[in-house]
C-alpha cells in the first residue's frame, strides 16, 4: 500500500511539474539578443565587430566549471555515506536538473523580463544564474540527507528556488548590494534554509539509524572528487558572474589564495583535535572548501592578495571548530541534526563573507578603484543584505519544513 | 599456446599501426594557418589585429570537455561491471587513442585536404572532429563489452572510423545535411554499427557469463562519474563546431535545456517501473543522457527553449522504455545483445534528433533566421542524411562484424 | 608521547608557515595591471579596445585544467595504493596549497618584481606558474609516498619550490633557453629531487612493508581517475604559458598527437612482458602519460605533427621499459625505492624532452618559424638548461635528504 504510493507520487510529480515547466518556457522564455539568430544584426548596431565579444565567449569556461561544481562536485561530496551514495549523488542530480528550469523562470521574471513584450530572454549569464540558485537548494539537501524522502526533495527545492529568487531580487536590486560569490544570497540563505527544515523534521529516534550513517573507506575517497572538484572550480564559481576583464581576474586569484590557505589550517585544526594527531576525512573532505565560500562577497573587491589568504586563514580554523564543537552542540541542545554539517561549510562562512564584504565596502577608497569602480560606501546596504538572506533562510525553512512534515504523513522513503 | 597468440597480436597490431600512422602524418599532415608559426603574417594578411581572433580561443574550451567525454565520460560509464571495470575505461583509452589518430586522416583527406599541395592542414577544429569520430567507435563498443578481444575492438575501430569518414562526408557535403551535434553522423551511425557487429558475434552460451556481467555498489558509483561528465558537458559537445556568437551560444542553451527535462522524465519512469518505486541505476546512468544525443543535430536551430524541454521529455521516457521493453526484445527475439544498451541511449535519441532536426528544417521560415541564416528548406535532405547514417550503420557493422567472427577463431581474449 | 610530538608538530608547521605567508603576501604581493580595478585606465592607455583582450581570457581555460592535474590528476594518481589512498590524495591537497603560496613568492622575486616599488605584481600566468612549480614538488612526493611524515612533507616542498625557483631562472632568465612546459624545469628537476631524496632515506627493513603497498581493484580504478585527468589535460599544461594565437594552438596540437602514441606503444610493451598477455594496470596508469612529459620543452616549436608522433612512440616503450627493468635495478643495485615509479613518468621522459627541445631548437631554420619566432640556433643552451635541472634535482634532493633524515628521529608517521 505504503509501497504503491511512493510508486505513483514521485512520477506523478515529476511528470506534473515538467509538463508545467513546458507551458512556462513556452509562453515566458526565448533567447536573448545574443544567443539568437539575429544577433549579427545586432552586432551592426553595436559596432561590435568580432564574434568574440559575444558574452559566451567571456563566460562559458566558468559556466562549464560551475556546472561541474553542481554535479559533481555537490554530488560527490555526499558520497561519503556508504548507505546513501546512490541518494547522494542521485537525487543531487534530480532536484538539480529540477531547480535549474524553475530558477531560469523566477530568477527571469525578476531580472530578465522585457516588460514590453514580456517574454524573458536567456543568454550563458542566466544558466550561470541558475545554477548558482540549484547550489542553494543543494546545501539545504546536505542538512537532511537521508531524511527525506524524493518527494520531500522536490517540494524543498520549488520553494527553494523560489525564496532563493525573491531575496536576490531584495539584495541584488533594491539594496544595491553586491555578492558575485553569493556568500550571503547562496550560502547563508541555503545553509540556513536547511538547517530550519532539519530542526522541524527533527526525530528522536533518528539516533538508532545512525549506524547506517558511517563512511567506508572507498566512499570518502569517493567523497574527495566532490572535494577537489568544488576546490579547484571555487575561483570560476565566484568569478563567473562578475564584470569583464580585470573584475573576473581579480575574484578567480582572490578565490584562489584564500582557498590555500584555508587548507593549511583546516590541517592543523584538524591534526590537533585528534589524539593520535591523524587527519579527520570529514573536515578535509568540507572544511577547506569554507575560503571559498567566504570570498564570494568580497572576491571582485581590491581585498589585496594578503587579505584574501587572511579570510581563508580565518575560515579553516572556524569550519573545523564547527564540525569538532558547533555542530554536537546544535544536535544535542538545539535538535538540529545536520548530517554533511552545512553549518560549518556554508552557513557560518557565508555570514564570515557578508562581513567581509560589509567592512571591505565600508572602507573602500575611491581611488582604490579608479575610474571605473563605483564608491563602495555601502557596508551598510551589504549588511543589510546579509539580515535578508538569514530571515529568508530560516523563516522561509521553518514554513517550508512544517509543510514538509505534513508530506511526511502521505509518503514512505524509498531507501534506494 | 593461445596465450602467445594473443601475447604477440596485440603489440604487433598496435606497433605496425602506430608506425604506419607516423608515415601517414609524415606524408600528409600539416598545421594549418592558426597553428602555424607564420600566422602572424597571416593575421596582418586578413586584417587580424587581435590574437584572441584565432579559432583556439573560440573552440579550446569545448574542445578539452569533448575530449573529457570521450575518455573519462565513456570510459568511466562503461566501469559499471564490476568484472569489466578496467576492460572498459581501458580499452576505451586504447582504442580512442589510436582512433583519433586514423580519423585526423581519414576526415583530414575528406575536409581538409589541399589539392595544390596534396597536404591536410589542422587546427583546433579537426581535433574535435577526431574526437568525434572516435566517439561513434566507443558507442559501439558500449554494444559488445566484455565480448570482443582487443585486436578485435582495434579493428572495429579501423573500419568504424573509415565507414564514419565516409557517411560524414556523405551527409555533410553532397547532401549539405545540419549536423553539428551528430544524432546521425556519431549517433545513430555509431549505435546500429555496433549492433549490428553484436548480432553477427551472438554466442548462445553468452547467458552463462551473466552472473559475471553484474554490477556492484562502488561500480555503480563509478559509472556515475561517466555518466555525470557526459551530462555536464554535452552543451560543449553540441556547441563545440558550431559557428562562432550565436550559433555557439544557442547550441548550448538548447542542449542544457533538453537534458534537464530529460532526467526528470527518466526518473518518474524508472519509478513507475519497480514495485518498490526505487530507481534503477542502469536508467539513472544512461538515460538522462539521452536528451543530449537527440538535440545533436538541432542544437544550433532556434527550436526555442520550451521546444528542446519537449525533444529531452519525449527522450527520457523513450530512452527508459528502451531499458525495459526493447533490449530485452532485441536480445530474446533479435538475437542482439546489448551490454550497456546503447540502442536506448544513442540508436534510438539518435534517430528522434534526425527527425527533430528535419522536421525544424523543413518549418524553420527565413525571417527567424534574419540575414545571417540559410534558409533550412531541407527536411528532406536532413532525412536522407539519417538514412545514410543508419545504412552506413547497419551494412558496415554487419560486413565488419562477419570479419571479427573470422578472427575470433585465431584469437582467444584475455579478460584482464 | 611520540604521538604529542605528531600532534603538535604539523599543526604548529602549518600555523607558522601560513602566518608567515599572510605576512611576506602583504609586504610584498599585489594585483598586476589587468587584474587591477584601475585597468580600465591601463586598456585607454594601451589601446585596447575590448575586455576579452585581457590576458585571463587567453589563459584561465587553460589554467583551470592544470589545476585539475595538479589536484585531481596528481592526487588521484596516488590513491592506487589500497593503504595510502587518504595519504594519497589528501597531502598531495595540502603540499600543492601550501607550495602555491611560497611559489607565488619565490617565482614572483625572480620574474614578477617592479624594483621601483619592491613589489610583487600578480596575473592568471604567475597563478599557472604556481601549480607548474607545485608540480615538480608532487612528483617528488611519488617517490616518497608511504615513507615520510606530513612534516617531512612539507619541508621538502619549502626547499623544493626554493630550488626550482632558482633554477628555473637560471634557465629561462640567464641560458633564455625554452622550457613551456617544463620537460626539463618541471619533470627532470621533481623527478631526481624525489630520488635522491628516497635514496638518502632508504631503509632496508621497507621491504617488510611491501604487502601494505599492493593495490586492489577498486584503488586502481580510483587511480585512472587521475590517469586520465592528466591524460586530456596535457595539452592545456603544455599550451598555458607559451605565447598568445598559434603559439597555445600548436602547443595544444603537439601535445594531444604525441599523448595518442604513447598510449599504443604502451599497451604494446605492457602486453608484451606478462605471459598472459594481459596488461598491466601499472603501466597503463602511468607510461601513458610519458608523451606529455616529453612534449614539454619542444610543445611550441614547430616539430610537426608526425614529429610529436615520434617522441610519443618512443616514451611509451621507455617509459614501460622503465617499469619493467630499471625500477627494480634502481631498487636492487643502487637502494632507490620509487614508489610510484617517478623515474619512468617523470625523471626519464623529461630527459628524453630535454634532448628533442635541443635538437629541434639547433636544426630549426628561420624560414619555418617566419617573421615572428626567434632564430632557435641555440640547441647547446637548452642542453645547458637541463644540465642545470638535473644537478639541482640530484644535488637538492640530496641535502634536503640528508636534512629529511634529521627531521625522522624526532617524528613519528602518522598512517592515516
């Protein structure tokens, strides 16, 4: 009985919201000027006169590299459960491929819609976009892998992806805010949004599955291609977006060296913590991706190359302590369980990276940035972009986990 | 005794051929203009004045994804048996590396020959091409896994490339079919090759080595890699020869969109097809995959957005349809084995993008395309082109598959 | 009490040497023109017309996938040992994180300081130049995986990004011999820097751990991950700092043909020397490679298509050769232990790419390379070059061996 729900729901709303994704690209979405077919047209006017200056040309190579880091690299990453490699990496993908369409509809309709014709227009900047919306969903999976069911997963990420575009649009266009890297606008309001669902779909009993839960040795090297591959593509994710020329530059080599550092004292942290001074895989495999995640605010501004190693500095050491003390804490004490410890991987270092961003802003000089850099007098606006995406996340996670609890009465877990 | 047979053929095979290559090359090949030493009087000739005009820097980026596909995608999709895991990424490697080299040659003397000087001249474009040729031979090796020796997968690889040259050239120049993605060329060609080559070497007995063709968790896992790889870099693939700007941009807008509807699809019928509602990772694995291979050829026609969710809808439940109704069919019935069922993932997805792209062309009016645009009044060509590829299939595998059987009794395979 | 010192010891290595970077990065580092937000001043003054002019468009495709060697490629490679998969991958992360940063220093004092303002200026080519440098370090690492600490470790990549800083300006600055990428300053340097080391810190009672060494199925498997990474990746690492337009194109040409031999001629020797016939995973993951390597020096010159064939021919049989005869002899005869066997992969072929960069550079005629290339009559400089290579490699390893075995008696090993 139990079984033949499960059976016919999660088809059902596969092929349901499909088909309503269909009829929304029909009516709403059309290429823009230039990925049509018009677009030497369009060069003409613009006295563009290469097809290298066509924006794919600036933007696919991150592009590629952020897609990598959505599959693979979030997929890989929660591999290392033996019991759950299959879901991990699995349903990763499903609600990825998901979230993509509805994220290239919402995140169009607050930013890409032609209001004269009312249709929006796609271009590489928008996958960009979604993706970087589906990593938000993403986290929030981290925090309940293994708890919830396909459904569940599918649900999660509609709301998801459509809170995630609301407070885009609040911080990105009303507070004028700037976060290329989505430090707050990803990865607080993801790590947040997750950690709320966790804390309603908390259950007692959670404990005695937890044998389930371990790793083996081939699943954490496993693990460690997600690790690697969400390393190595960081500078590409928090540069993919940022303006031509020397703004990528300059966020793919803040990205770069605040990551090195970061490794070094995750290491350490990591090598102390232990009595027999061995390295813990989990904080390898999580904590020294933390730098990325807090240079995504900050990386397009004139951090120095000093100033960036300082962040990941900061940030190996704050990422391990979570994973050695925050997190029991907030399993014990608070109910939330956090099973990849997105907590110690996204939600804190995000807020480290709104911060970063606030005070960067704050004290930018506009000679810093010459004539073409605006006056970033604006730590104000960044923080205030922060608030919005924990707000957002944790309010946005509780509603979304209450209706998500209600679900759990209708549906088995099919454990895969 | 067979086992100095095969001790001695496969070093004479790869040694006589790699030297014959090196003569071909010596003979023949030659850098083109872009890659030449001389380009820079050749840039001041055409009134170049920027290096990043040179094609390198518009196709290197889809080019080193589309060598990824072709030997971490493939290779690591045909890891799946827990016995053939080195078989497959390992002969996928050999015979990839020596396909690239015969099909430089062989497209080389069909497209970028110079009649005044009898020489072949590439550049970036060709190494893509050759990469895509070997794609076709590693299509069909998907069909007789774990059944062929390795001179025997060299010399299916031999005449795939040549038959491949020659139906490319056929499609592409005399019939001035669209076919940037390859549904038919690489597809529909590479799939029915590879049958067919499978229905000539069906042993009855094959059923007795089933228990060795199972798979197991961490292999299943591996596999997932491949499939990943494929999936992310496809819109490279499809994109990768397509004209510069838009035709580029559009190419891999549509090929993202069609493979995102497409796992949807594949998850709710693979769902609905176990009583338990879990999925099977065979479907997961290949048919998500299946929207990429049917935009191939109308990638770069402005089928819109919501047209290429609708190719990657129909391809993910088609293509799953396939795993469970027609292999078992094609191998009780037709006597065709198909180890990793290449007939749901390339024949068949290759066969629908044909149609797709005839029935576009043959619809597309000229105003969609504005002034830059040939008028795609050609459905019918577009039709003759698949049938070329599925004769070229289906004849030269049957020929080439007769041929193999002959060496069978000469040769005994080791099974690594 | 061992253990504390284990505790304490990386721990306290990876604080003080990352305090020291923040602090020498803040003296000394800043972004250079094109990654400076003052750039689009420096555009005006250069009359550069277009954002996709700036040199991180020409180079951070390619800079992307050499990270991927260095993390992915490097550290997978190493994951074969079913005992050391951890130790593997995850110091091969945290040496290369550490090495990037001294790196950055070491290489921007000799080749990126403005002596007016006694700063370092930093761009996307010296972040390439980092992982090039970090990669002589992890080759050394191969010869020395299982036998030495993470201490250890770490010293030996501080004195081995210092040696090869100094010799690679000794080569290019003073010989203005041509090393793209680096057969002679990466491969040869890391490839005897790793032996001599080993041969310093031979034990005779290692052989008692050799049933730790073996692989398993699984663990190679893991290792053609890194194996092919590497593999489609070469040609980006050849390519990446050699000189804008057909100067990166033939670089890439060069590379990719050359790899595809090598693969053959492998595969030839490998199933020549087991009685079987069968292949050995050793080989396949590692000689295959050989032709990269030896492309490094002469990837830019214009050898020829058939000429990159050669040089591939000929590494794949040396290099097998290389694994099948002179490892042991090297072991037997003159007590070096090679774990991974770096002097076939490495040491050898770069050698063997010294030499062919010193011929084609002595016969070359100006007329090939036309009005641009320099005259390359300067075959005895790059004979020079790798003179100097191999005597920091042999002399370097040496002391920093002897200094290593110091180190050993206050360190334990932690086995992960």
């Amino acid at each position: 009985m139990a079984n033949t729900n499960v059976r016919l729901k999660l088809p059902f709303v596969c092929f349901a919201w499909q088909i309503a994704m269909i009829i929304l690209f029909g009516v709403f979405v059309r290429y823009n000027n230039e990925s049509d077919a018009h677009w030497v047209q369009n060069m003409a006017q613009n006295n563009i006169t290469s097809a290298i200056e066509n924006d794919f040309y600036y933007r696919y190579p991150s592009f590629q590299d952020v897609h990598v880091m959505i599959f693979v690299g979030f997929g890989f990453l929660m591999t290392f459960l033996k019991r759950y490699s299959f879901g991990g990496v699995g349903f990763n993908f499903l609600i990825a491929a998901f979230g993509i369409q509805w994220a290239l509809l919402m995140q169009g309709w607050f930013h890409s819609l032609d209001p004269s014709t009312g249709k929006i227009y796609i271009g590489i900047e928008n996958l960009i976009n979604a993706d970087f919306c589906v990593a938000g969903c993403l986290i929030a999976y981290g925090a309940v892998l293994g708890k919830v069911s396909p459904v569940q997963l599918m649900v999660m990420t509609l709301f998801g992806v459509t809170l995630y575009a609301v407070e885009e649009y609040i911080i990105l266009n009303l507070l004028h805010a700037i976060d290329a890297g989505g430090s707050m606008i990803i990865h607080v309001f993801g790590g947040y949004y997750g950690l709320a669902i966790s804390w309603v779909l908390y259950r007692p009993n959670l404990h005695q599955s937890k044998h389930l839960q371990g790793s083996v040795y081939h699943s954490d090297t496993f693990a460690m291609i997600g690790t690697l591959f969400l390393w190595m593509f960081w500078p590409s994710f928090n540069s993919a977006t940022t303006y031509h020329g020397d703004g990528q530059h300059r966020a793919a080599i803040n990205t770069y060296l605040c990551l090195t550092s970061c490794v070094l004292t995750t290491v350490a942290i990591s090598s102390l913590s232990q009595k027999t001074g061995k390295l813990d895989m989990v904080h390898i495999q999580n904590s020294t991706l933390a730098g990325g995640v807090a240079m995504g605010t900050a990386a397009v501004f004139m951090v120095s190359p000093y100033g960036a190693l300082i962040v990941g500095f900061c940030c190996g050491i704050l990422s391990t302590m979570g994973y050695l003390y925050i997190s029991p804490f907030l399993e014990k004490t608070l109910k939330i369980h956090d099973t990849c410890g997105i907590h110690n991987l996204h939600a804190m270092p995000g807020v480290i990276g709104g911060i970063v961003g606030a005070i960067t802003a704050a004290t930018a000089s506009e000679s810093v940035y010459g004539m073409q850099g605006t006056v970033f007098a604006q730590g104000g606006y960044q923080a205030a972009g922060m608030c919005v995406a924990m707000v957002f996340g944790i309010g946005g996670g509780a509603i979304v986990g209450e209706f998500l609890d209600k679900l759990q009465g209708l549906l088995t877990q099919p454990s895969w």
